[in-house]
C-alpha cells in the first residue's frame, strides 16, 4: 500500500492514529541510531533512509537519479514495515538479528529478505531496531553494495 504523500510530515500525518505512538517511536529510535551521512524523506510510497547525491553522486542502479536507498518504514493495511537492506546484502548481519530477536521479542519475527513486519506496535523492539541501525556505516553500505552491484552484473 503505497502512500502518495511527498514529504515525511506528509506521510506521518496519514499515519492511523492506533499506530502513531508506536510508529513514532519507531522512526526516533531509527533517527537517534543512524549513522550520520544517511538522509531521511521519502521513496517508493514510504518514509526511507538513503545515501544522499552528495555522498554516492551515482545513486541507485535502478534509477540514478534516486538516493542510494538504504532502510524504509511504512504503515501498512496490517501491520508497520521496516525495511532494512543490510539485513538482506549480508548475511552475518541476517544471522545476528535472527538470533538476538527472541531476546527482545516474545512474538515469532515475521520476516522477508529485507521487511520485518509488526502486526502491534508493543511488539517492536526498540532497543534492538536501534542496535541494528548502529551497525551499518554509510561507507558500509556503500562497499556492500558496489560489491553485490558488481556481482550481479
């Protein structure tokens, strides 16, 4: 469910209000935990963390004139999505966050290559969000990349 809204304000104000505090909690804990150099607006329907032009001037591959996207956040029809494609580009990050999970969370992680997926907004691991988005530099995401684009071509 794509958002048609332009702006961060834009999107936080659609937000249902049963999932505001929780998803904005979400957001803050991923802002306070960022590494500095990832950018904050929006993307394919959602709010989304990038690379910025000013950093990585080729942006993303699929459309270059794109930021280099690295985490999103989106209210869905059931549940907050958030997207972290470190997670999905390296596996040791993957089998780190799969294992600390059930320490942090008594509900099975509901998961895809890069979405986590929280059906109630008490369910979210805040402390855990934030520990992943700590470790993953921009210069990180930028290497992971360039090595899986080349790869892959």
């Amino acid at each position: 469910m794509q958002s048609k809204a332009l702006t961060v304000t834009d999107y936080l104000n659609e937000i249902p209000e049963e999932r505001k505090d929780g998803f904005n909690k979400l957001r803050d804990t991923i802002l306070k935990n960022i590494p500095e150099g990832f950018q904050e607006g929006m993307g394919y329907g959602m709010m989304g963390y990038s690379v910025p032009h000013s950093i990585y001037p080729s942006g993303y591959h699929c459309n270059p004139k794109d930021p280099l996207p690295f985490a999103g956040l989106a209210s869905q029809k059931n549940f907050i999505a958030f997207y972290h494609m470190g997670i999905y580009a390296n596996p040791e990050l993957l089998n780190w966050f799969t294992a600390e999970f059930p320490k942090h969370s008594k509900k099975k992680l509901d998961m895809g290559k890069s979405c986590i997926r929280f059906k109630k907004p008490e369910d979210i691991p805040f402390e855990l969000i934030g520990e992943l988005m700590q470790k993953v530099t921009v210069q990180d995401w930028i290497t992971t990349y360039e090595m899986a684009f080349k790869k892959s071509k």
